[in-house]
C-alpha cells in the first residue's frame, strides 16, 4: 500500500554494523549454544548487531517525520496519533550498502542519514552522498548530543526552510530503562512545553512516567476538543476541567509492552552449562541501563534489555502512544504455563483449566501500579513485545483474561537479533477494498475425521459466504504435501490463507510444526507466504518452553500476520471460531461494521466467542442452545441478537455470559439443570488460546492515510 500523501514520505535513517555472517541463520540447532556463539543470552542478540545499538538509539532521537519539525496544532497531532509513523530505519551489514539496493529502498522514503563504524565512513560517506542523502554520514564515535542538534537544525534547513522551526531539539537519553515511557511523553511534550528536555519527565519509575504521559495525551484531546469546538481562550480556560473529564471517559490510548525472560526449560537445552551460567535476570529497573557508545559490549543482561526497550520505545513514539517495560516474566509463571498447555494434550477439565490460569497469573505477580493500570485497562490495542501470553493474565478487578478487554499484538523477542531486523524492516502494511480472497488448503486426508470434519465446516462456510458476504471469495483446495500447498498459494494469489493442518509437537527437537499431508513443515519450507495466515492445527504458538513454532517462523517467510494456536483445539470449536472471523470480515468490507483493521476484527472474534465456548461444553448446553425460547428463537440467537446487547463488560465477558444464560434459563424453568451444567463438566475457554504474531494491525479495510484526514 502506497501512502496517500507526497508528504507522508518519512525519514529514513541506515545503521551499518560490520559481520562476516551470511544471515542464513537456521531456526531449528542440533547443538545448544555454546561460549563461542558470537552473541548474547538467552535471547540471542548477535554482538555485531549489538554494536550498532548506541546508533538506533541516536536515530530514535531524530525526527520520526518531518513535521516534528513544527510547532503543530492539536488537531493535528491527534490525526498523526492515528497513523503508525514510527521510524524508518534500516539495520544492515555494511558490505550490502550498495546503490543499487538502497535505491530500490529509498524510492518511497527521504534518505536521511547513514551512521557506520567509524573505520568504515570512508567508504560508506561516497556512496551516502551518491545516493542523496540530506547529511553527510556520520561514524558511531562522534554521535553526541551536539552531532544530534545540528542533525536536527540540518534537517530542518534542508527539508522545510521556509518554515518555522520548532526547535526544542532532543538530548540523547540517560537511562534506557525509562525510555519506553519518558520519550515518547517528551515527544509530545515538545509541543506544548517551552522548557528544555532534560527537565520534561524527570521521575525515576515507570508509573510516574506513565501518569504524565496519560496526562499530556489527555491536554492534547481537551485542546483539540476545545478548538473543535471553536472556544475562544476565555472560554477554554472556562470549560477545561469539565472537557477534560470527558475526554477521559474516551481515552484510549496505544500501549507497547514488554515482558522478557525464556523458561528455564529452554535455557537446559539450548544453552551449554558454561553459557547458561552467564544468564541473569533483567530487573525492572537499572541504573546501569544508560546510553553510551559501549551498550553493545556490556554484559548481555544490560544489552538485550537496551534491544527490547529499543523496539517498544520506537513503537510507543510511532504510535503516538505510552511504553510500559513489564518486569521479566518468572519462573514459576512459565512452569505454570506449560503446566497449563500440557493439561491440554489429555482430557480438559474446564473447572481445572479456570484454575490454573489463576495459578498462572498470581505466578506472573505483575504489580499493576495505578499509572500502568489505567493506560492497560483503557488501551486500544496492545503491542506486546515478549514471548510470554500476557493476554492470559487477569487485571485486578476483572474475572477474565486482558485478552477479551482489549486486541493484542505478539512480538516475539526470541531471537533478539530477527526481533530487531523485522521490526526495523519498513513495512506500509496492506489495504484489503471491497474484496477479501481467502485460499483454505485442506492438507489433513480425508481418511482422516479431523480432515472430514474440517471440510465439513467450509462447505457451510462456502455456501454462507456465497449468498451473504460475497466481499469474502473463498478458494478451496486439497495440499497433501508441502509441493502442492506451495503451488496452491503460488496459483491463487490469496490476501490470507488458512492451513488446516495437524500440529505436530517435539520437546526432544524443541520444535512445534505442521504436518502438511506426511510432510513436516516449520515454515521455511514454503518460501514465500502471503501477507496473513491462519493455522487452523493444533500446537503451532506454544509458549510455555519457547519451543521454535511455526507460527513465528512464518514471520521470516513475509508473513505480516500469522494466528497461531497455544494448545490442541476441537476441531469443531476452531471451525465456529475460523466462520466467524470470516463472516466480520464480510460484514466490515460490506460496510455494515466498523472496524480499521484484522487485529480490531479478530478481537471482536475472540472476545464475543465466550457463548460458543460455553454452549460448546457438553452436549446438554448445546442441545439447550439450540432449543427454543417463548419468541420462536434459539436460545444462542435470543442471546446474541436480544439478551445479552449491552450486558457483557469488557474483562467480564465470560461470567457475563454465564449470568445472561442463567436468566434466560430461569424464565424456561431449566435454571436448576444449567447451572448445574455450567458447574459440570464446566466449559473450556479455548478461545482463549490463539495468539495473533507480527503485525495484524497494519492489516488495513481503508487507506489509514485517508481515515486520519491526509487524503
């Protein structure tokens, strides 16, 4: 997708590091890392890459686009708020940096700067200048908070002269560790406070922080709302108080998370003892986490942490949003967490399945400080920078999981090193118009009873989508090996495929793949995959021994969104689920639901799916659900269409559920027999186990561009 706008061409910043590697890099290792691996640990941040961390730090502190140039007004920053603007750079070995190749990049982008090792500028600065970019390269070694305030004059000078200058310029950060809070919040504030930046966000935690983002962010709305409404100056100061109280009711911001930390299962068999020993826990806080030119050879605790707020930070700018570093996840959580996917592999009590993910978040001890909690409870998506499913843990005054409050994003920080080029990597997303085309490649045998149920559910699906979401062209095909999938998506062309597969689970390989026909497939194996796919198969995200899926994997294929499955799935249940998402994807590019993007789509999916979860649990509730009422309804259609329209609470929806169906069965006279049902067996909430990787929200319906007023 194209930006809509000439002027929306962002910045691009190139960061060199020098590496003999070839960047071939195999997912899968028969030998466990040993004291010669040329990187860190546990997550696994390759050094040379890690070299050039002090200068992606620098380039966070450039202009992410040119109208931070600006003295904006507030309705403008709320319609930059809409977009993803975070910063374009490119992390590459320095033997690429070619024309050729940086031509092709810099097509759609304003070539800004080029920071290389310091022995490598003189072959470097010829070519930065052949190729146009605004400022003469630099080397790591004279980046300073001088170099960043003339890079700063520089720009302006040679992008918008004729304008007046902001000024205000950034200083390079003290401590790394509050920076996913404090910089995007100095970001802001540097249009509406005239101070100099050392003195904007001077706490040293993360609630505090988080408070006076929350606060800039709400001034900002009031302003804009003000403005909207034409109040003059007397008038605003008049109205204030009461504005801002409304807009909070509304605030919603975009929060970034990160959460890092492997189990210590993976640890014992991907790491020797002697590397293993070098691994330590990343504390909340560190006042050792500073910028310097020498992040890159600290001890690896200090440097993945430098990595992963690097990341969350340049998102939360990007976003126009709040960073929240998450302490490190514990040990007993990940226990408590294979614990739980293992359960899944027998029998599944939903009783005991409740109670173990209440063991699962008091093992996670998160403290939710106010600050943190009110930007968590009210955020409009998550991006979630861990390998750990925080969409599982609770908020304090909910009864269900933060996943059906709100849509999340995964980013696996497992290894650090691909984290760091797919999310550097430029990536505009895609817009899906009027027109959705989905390839389904059936890749179980139809001896199989899995494989015929799964059929069943499409050709259900097909008919529906035929006569009532047109929008929705469904291809079906038959793939019984890895050769025939890859020439299906090859064939069709689709905007998303779903493999319907087994999932084939190995803790003596640590691995989690497909099993497409007799073939096993981690994902490398299909070259080149479409922008989403959907893994209907049992076992392709788990999480609780960092085992290598290919749902993550698939990442590396030019997936930009892949929904994966932590446990087992009823094929049944994951049939429902799979026809629903279609079906409001439909409805969206009908235009009879409004939603932006997947991400907000697939929420909508999960979160609303707490009736069939439950209804799904025995055969005496889904006889009941269908059984009908005084109206001539079903139980489920009185419940989705009448019952239950304004009664489900977000962090609330499954005991909600519960409490509407329980009514209902009250005014039938089977109060008694369904609540003794919902008591036992109990019910599974399986859709609480999809995780959606990669980038699901830059999934677009309409030009984000044109939605936010710059078409």
């Amino acid at each position: 997708m194209e930006n809509s706008a000439g002027w929306a061409q962002r910045p691009l910043y190139v960061v060199l590091f020098d590496s003999e590697k070839d960047d071939s890099d195999q997912p899968v290792r028969s030998e466990p890392f040993g004291e010669d691996e040329p990187g860190t640990v546990p997550h696994h941040l390759d050094r040379a890459v890690a070299a050039a961390l002090p200068a992606l730090w620098y380039c966070l502190h450039l202009p992410n686009d040119l109208t931070q140039m600006l003295d904006l007004p507030a309705n403008a920053i709320t319609a930059l708020q809409r977009l993803d603007l975070s910063h374009d750079i490119l992390l590459m070995p320095t033997k690429f940096f070619t024309e050729k190749l940086i031509r092709n990049l810099a097509t759609t982008a304003h070539p800004m700067l080029v920071i290389c090792p310091d022995d490598r500028l003189d072959h470097v600065a010829p070519i930065s200048k052949s190729l146009g970019f605004a400022l003469a390269a630099i080397g790591f070694s004279r980046l300073s908070d001088e170099s960043l305030h003339e890079h700063w004059r520089q720009i302006h000078r040679h992008h918008l002269p004729e304008q007046p200058y902001l000024g205000r310029e950034p200083s390079l950060p003290g401590r790394l560790d509050l920076a996913p809070a404090a910089l995007p919040m100095r970001w802001l504030a540097r249009q509406y406070i005239d101070r100099p930046w050392a003195e904007i966000g001077r706490e040293f935690d993360i609630d505090p922080l988080v408070k006076d983002a929350i606060r800039l962010l709400l001034g900002n709305a009031t302003t804009n709302a003000l403005d909207q409404a034409g109040a003059t100056q007397e008038e605003g100061i008049a109205r204030w108080d009461e504005t801002f109280s409304e807009q909070l009711k509304r605030f919603s911001p975009v929060v970034t998370v990160s959460m890092p930390g492997v189990p210590a299962s993976y640890s014992r068999m991907a790491l020797t003892p002697a590397t293993r020993s070098r691994v330590r826990r990343i504390p909340s806080l560190d006042p050792e986490d500073t910028w310097s030119l020498e992040i890159g050879t600290r001890p690896d605790s200090l440097t993945e942490r430098a990595a992963i707020e690097l990341v969350v930070t340049r998102r939360a700018i990007g976003r126009g949003g709040i960073g929240i570093p998450l302490p490190e996840v514990p040990q007993e959580a990940f226990t408590q967490l294979a614990e739980l996917e293992r359960h899944f592999e027998g029998t599944v009590n939903g009783t005991k399945v409740w109670r173990m993910l209440e063991r699962l978040n008091q093992a996670a001890n998160v403290s939710w400080t106010p600050g943190v909690l009110t930007a968590i409870s009210r955020a409009s998506m998550i991006y979630a920078y861990t390998n750990f499913p925080i969409g599982l843990l609770r908020l304090p005054s909910d009864s269900a999981p933060l996943m059906t409050r709100v849509p999340i994003a995964y980013r696996p920080v497992l290894p650090l090193t691909r984290t760091l080029q797919l999310e550097l990597s430029r990536s505009p997303g895609i817009t899906l118009r009027n027109r959705c085309k989905v390839l389904v490649a059936e890749c179980i045998p139809t001896s199989d009873p899995v494989g015929v149920a799964s059929r069943q559910g499409w050709d259900v699906s097909e008919q529906y989508f035929a006569g009532q979401a047109p929008a929705v062209e469904l291809q079906r095909t038959e793939a019984l090996s890895i050769a025939e999938l890859q020439t299906a998506i090859k064939t069709h062309k689709p905007d998303i495929l779903v493999i319907s597969a087994h999932g084939s689970l190995s803790r003596e390989t640590n691995t989690a793949a497909l099993v497409i026909g007799k073939d096993l497939c981690l994902g490398p194996e299909l070259d080149e995959v479409p922008p989403v796919v959907i893994l209907s198969a049992c076992y392709t995200a788990p999480r609780g021994r960092a085992i290598v899926g290919v749902a993550d994997l698939l990442l590396r294929q030019g997936a930009l969104a892949v929904l994966g499955t932590q446990v087992p799935v009823d094929v049944r249940h994951n049939a429902a689920l799979m026809v629903r998402f279609f079906v409001y994807i439909g409805e969206v590019l009908a235009g009879r639901e409004s939603h932006s993007n997947l991400l907000e789509v697939w929420h909508r999916t999960q979160a609303s799916n707490a009736i069939n979860d439950v209804l799904l649990a025995s055969r005496s509730l889904h006889a009941w659900g269908r059984s009908r009422t005084e109206s001539g309804s079903s139980v489920l259609a009185e419940f989705m269409e009448r019952r239950s329209v304004g009664r489900l609470r977000r962090g609330h929806i499954y005991s909600d559920t519960e409490m509407v169906l329980c009514d209902m069965a009250d005014s039938m006279g089977v109060g008694s027999q369904v609540r003794n049902w919902l008591k036992r067996p109990g019910y599974v909430p399986e859709s609480f186990f999809y995780v959606f990787v990669g980038r699901p929200d830059s999934i677009y319906f309409d030009d984000p561009f044109s939605a936010a007023g710059f078409g």
